[in-house]
C-alpha cells in the first residue's frame, strides 16, 4: 500500500502527570510499570484514587498571573522541556509559520468551581476571578501563546476524551495544506470536582485502583497532566506521525458502540492514510480507561481488524485517565515504544478479560516496534486513531 | 496556503433574527426569541440553548444547500462551550453535591458535535474548538483545510451562549449561531451537490500582527458574533475582504467572492 499522507516527523516531546514533573521520569515510571495513582486531593463525598501531578507546581510568570489556574499552571509547567525545540522551530520557520494546537476538556474550570462556591457564600465572586482569562478555552491558549511565542493558527480543541489526540490531526491536515511549516500539538487538563463528581453520576468511576482490560475492572480513575509533541515539515526525527484515523460512532453521549465499529473505523483510517496494512503495527496503545463498555467495544475492534494477537496495552493504570492530556500523553508513550523499542506492561490487567481475545501484556515486552497505533475515544463517539513509526 | 471553498448554504440565529435575510435586513422578527430545535425532537432529550441554536442553524445551512446533516463533516465553535450547563452543575454541586448524569455527559464542549452526529447518524469525523476571539476564524480555516485535502462537504458552526451574569457579572453578551455549508472549489473531487455556490471564500489569513502580541483584547462580547460581517456580506451578495476575528483584533480576514 502507498501513503495518502506524508509523514512528519515529531522533532520533540514533553509530558507531565502523575508519574513525575520530568519526561526522564515519566517514561522511567512507564518502563517500571509503576502506577502513579493515589489519594485523591480533593474532598469528595465517594472514594476514588486519582492520578496527581507531584507538588510542588510552579506559579504562573508574574506577567501571567491574571491568566492563573490549575490548567494553565500544569500547560505552562509541562511546556518547559519542549521550549528549547520551540524556538528553534520558530527560528527555522517563522513564528507565523508554527501553529499550536491544544486539547482540552476542562479548560479553567477548578477555578470557576471555587470562584462560584464563594459566590455561593459570600455573595461575591473572589476579586481576582475572571471568567475570560480564567475559565475559558482561550485563556490558558493566551497564556502559553505568550510563553512561547508562537504567531501562527492557535486553537483549543474539546472534544473530551479525545482530544489532543484530535490536535495532532488538525495539525497533521494543516501541515499538509502547506499553511504551516510547524505544529505545537498537545494536551492538558487539571482534576476538578466537576469532573469527579460527574463521572460519579455515570457509576463508571471506580473506587480503587483502575483494571483496564481486567476481569476484575470496576471502572476508571480520572488524572491530570500536560503534554506536547513537536511536528514539523521535515526533520532527523526517529519517529513519524504516519496516519490519523477519525470516526464519529453516531451511537450514544457517553457510551461507545458496542459492536467497535467506529473505533475500527479509525484505526482502518490511520493504516490507510500511512499505507500501513495490520500485520506491520507491533502495538496499540488501547484507549481502554477501564470500564466494561469500552473493553468490549475496543476488544472487538482490535480483534476484527486485527488478524494476529497484536500487544494492545492500556497505560492508564498508570497515569490515570488524563482526559483532554490522554491523547498526547499516549501518543509520546507510543513513540518511546518505537524509539526505545519496550511495550509497557498494562497495569493492572492481571487478571486479564480473557473473553476479550486481546493479547493484554501483564509484563514488559522488550521488543523492537516499527508501527504503534495509539486510540483515544471520547463522549459524543469521537474516536481517533494516531499511527506513529520509524518510517516516512 | 488555505485554497478556495464554495459556499453552498448559511445559516443564523440570533435573538430577534432567526435567519441570514433578517439579519441582512436588519430588522428583527417579533417572536423569534428561541431557536428552532424541531430538530432535536429526535434526540428524545432536554437540550441546551448551544445544542438548540446550532440544531437550528445547522438545519437552515443544510437545507439551502441541500445536502443532509447525515453527510456532512462537521466542524463546531464556541469560545466558551455548554456555559449555561456548566453553571447548572457548579450549582448541583452546591446543594446535595451529587451531579445528574445527563447534565454531566451533555456538557463536554462537543456536545453539540455529538448530538448532531447522533442525532442525523452522521459517522463521519466531527471536531469542536475554541479559540477565543479567533473562534470563528479557526472554525473557517479547519473547514478549509479538511476540503482542501478532499473528500466530502463540510458544515462549519459556530455558536455562543450568553454569559451566565453569576460567573460573569458586568458583561452582557448575546447569544449568536451560524453556519456555513462549504464545498470543494474546482479541482477533485466533485462533492455531494452541482448547483452555483452563494459565493466563494478564499485567501484566509493573518493581516499583519504588529499590534496582536502584546495586549490582545480577550472575547468582551460574544466572539462568535464576528461571523456576522461575513453572513451580510454573503447575503447582499458583496465581493471583498472581510474580518472574521471581532472588531480591534483584525488578525484574521477572508476574501469573498461573487460565484
């Protein structure tokens, strides 16, 4: 099969969340197979572990302290790694040539949950509240298109679960149009009682230690984090975004379709945009949080598309579920898989769903990978599939 | 380089104008104080006014155009999302803590996109973003984009709610939607529909930015009503270059074009 797309590569790469404040530590966490959930920070009436990025996390600049949040803190503090690789882009292509694109579920919302519970008590609002450069998707975007400088195409996208892994398309399509030579892609969202509580409502967040893909699952547990890719035009990279497959399941708000078959749709997409056939991808990096619904979804899509037990692994055991962060985060999880050639264990499988027909690996497998797919589907049926490899 | 489109059809909704010709007329249309979500009788649902305004503006655009909503790519903006939804829930949290599912599911940002998707059984991809007062502009160029490299139309929404006053004293905003249906301009790929486009969009762009770095005004009305120079122009059937980020942040602009 040939290409419909060119492939780009990814020139850096930078996460935060809870298995550390470093990228070093974040793939060190990945590679030991530790879980960085535990209790959550939060006062909630339910049990629930989360997925906390370690304190201390730096303030705000001076000079951006109106933009202040938990979102914006963790989005400035997870760009610090990447920035080098940022001006460097901006110095080869222009800072009107970049674009930065960022998923995100929740945007400033913890500070417009406290704001509003002062509100509730005291009559006012907190003096130094603003819904426009607190709250809003924009806000934290201004924040960091300050920070780095970048002059091009600047959006947020929300489209829950799915989000930053529906950046790293937008930015793929525009790097193909010609109107960019560089794309900040990424990710971030911060915990937030909204978010807890709501996921409580559903009764899909579990009360211990998620089990992605085991027999024992009881549900998901939420994280927080950020994380960015750099993509550009051209580049030495070792590692290509080579496709992007998207899909609407058409089905349901917040359940996926059972029969899988929009999450195959995207996953057939990414292979077919890259020229890529199923026997050429050594991993997929599962979407699976760890509720029933999307075990089985997922499983099915994985098994019909798939003709051989390909190792599908779901890291969110270790992070947690980083939400509007999940797509980028697992996407430089897929990228470590291809250049440092490991697949990391899925923690908490063990004991494995084995009714779901995957191969689940309850250790690492240190294994070369040419091909890695990484899937992330939201509410509404939004799934994306983002295929990374060695080659062009 | 962003390539040419085709508008095949357009739609508003904003209080007072239910439609691109009040809106061009100028003169608001007693009753027309709630979009027409007849549409979204079928999602069975309570749904927003984000959710009902681009059920409304969504139907006009694909109707004029003649293509179904079940065909059509689907691109949405909103600078601040399901904020009436949101507001419902902090105040949920306030009384007896526990959340309703419903609430909770039906106000992700993508919520419009989804019960679109759901709604009309519409499997192909949909996206939802938000770019302050580029809102509009950033909806355009990812619309563009997507023709640009093939494949079927594609509708662009764009819609705001009101400020809540409890979260947002001080600032009085009024809710706009719109939507534009826009197809492939010559080239492959002949799309879904022949008929003349209303007009042709090209050239979209960043004037010159000497002025945008350092205080860049944040979104003080709604920053989807910046489609709003766009729909008059298309509906009175004018040629030239348009601004579509608000007032005093010229950053982005489009070139329109009589078919």
């Amino acid at each position: 099969m040939s290409a419909a797309f060119p492939a780009y590569p990814v020139s850096a790469y930078a996460a935060v969340n809870a298995l550390g404040t470093t990228t070093r530590d974040v793939i060190a966490g990945l590679h030991a197979g530790r879980s960085g959930l535990g209790a959550c920070p939060l006062e909630l009436p339910f049990e629930t572990p989360t997925g906390t990025v370690p304190e201390p996390l730096p303030a705000l600049p001076q000079s951006l302290s109106t933009w202040d949040s938990r979102t914006a803190r963790l989005a400035v503090a997870g760009l610090d790694e990447i920035m080098p690789a940022v001006r460097r882009a901006i110095a080869r292509h222009g800072a009107d040539r970049v674009a930065m694109i960022v998923g995100t579920t929740t945007a400033g919302l913890g500070r417009t949950e406290d704001a509003y519970h002062e509100l509730r008590r005291t009559g006012s609002l907190p003096q130094d509240y603003e819904l426009h450069r607190q709250h809003s998707f924009g806000a934290f975007m201004e924040a960091l298109r300050r920070v780095t400088g970048i002059d091009g195409p600047c959006f947020a996208v929300s489209t829950a679960c799915s989000a930053s892994a529906k950046a790293v398309g937008h930015a793929q399509r525009l790097l193909a149009t010609g109107a960019i030579d560089a794309a900040l892609v990424g990710g971030v969202d911060a915990l937030s009682q909204t978010t807890l509580r709501g996921f409580h409502s559903l009764q899909i967040l579990s009360p211990v230690f998620c089990r992605p893909f085991s027999r024992e699952r009881r549900g998901i547990n939420i994280g927080e984090g950020a994380a960015y890719l750099l993509l550009e035009r051209e580049g030495d990279a070792a590692v290509h975004l080579r496709g992007v497959g998207e899909s609407s399941d058409a089905h349901h708000m917040s359940a996926p379709d059972p029969t899988g078959e929009g999450a195959r749709t995207a996953m057939a997409g990414a292979l077919a945009q890259a020229g890529v056939a199923p026997g050429e991808v050594d991993y997929i990096n599962a979407h699976s949080p760890g509720t029933r619904l999307n075990d089985l979804s997922e499983g099915l899509a994985v098994s019909s598309l798939f003709g051989r037990p390909v190792p599908v692994a779901s890291t969110k055991g270790c992070t947690g579920h980083l939400l509007g962060a999940g797509g980028a985060t697992e996407a430089i999880f897929s990228i470590v898989a291809i250049e440092q050639g490991w697949i990391p264990r899925s923690v908490g499988s063990d004991p494995v769903d084995t009714d779901l027909g995957l191969h689940v690996p309850t250790a690492r497998m240190d294994t070369p990978c040419r091909n890695v797919l990484s899937n992330s589907f939201a509410f509404g049926g939004n799934n994306v599939s983002l295929l990374f490899g060695r080659d062009r | 380089m962003i390539p040419r489109a085709r508008v095949l059809g357009v739609g508003l909704w904003m209080p007072g104008f239910p439609s691109p010709a009040s809106w061009v007329t100028g003169r608001p249309v007693a009753g027309a104080d709630a979009p027409n979500a007849a549409a979204q009788a079928k999602m069975r649902r309570r749904s927003s006014l984000l959710v009902n305004m681009v059920t409304d503006v969504a139907a006009q655009a694909s109707e004029q155009a003649g293509i179904p909503l079940s065909r059509l790519r689907v691109v949405v903006g909103s600078a601040f999302g399901e904020l009436t939804t949101l507001v419902e829930m902090l105040e949920e949290r306030e009384g007896d803590g526990l959340l309703s599912p419903l609430r909770f599911q039906n106000s992700v940002h993508n919520s419009a996109a989804g019960q679109l998707s759901i709604a009309h059984k519409n499997k192909s991809p949909a996206t939802s973003l938000a770019a302050g007062n580029d809102t509009v502009a950033m909806v355009l160029l990812e619309a563009m984009t997507l023709l640009a490299l093939g494949g079927d139309e594609v509708i662009a929404i764009v819609a705001d709610e009101p400020l809540p006053r409890s979260i947002s004293p001080g600032h009085e905003t009024t809710p706009v939607a719109a939507a534009l249906v826009l197809g492939q301009d010559g080239g492959a790929g002949a799309g879904l529909v022949s008929a003349p486009p209303l007009a042709i969009l090209e050239d979209l762009r960043q004037v010159p930015a000497a002025a945008a770095s350092a205080d860049r005004p944040m979104e003080v009305d709604s920053p989807c009503a910046a489609i709003l120079p766009l729909i008059s122009t298309l509906g009175l059937g004018r040629s030239g270059r348009v601004a579509v980020s608000p007032s005093g942040d010229l950053r982005w602009s489009i070139e329109v074009r009589t078919a």
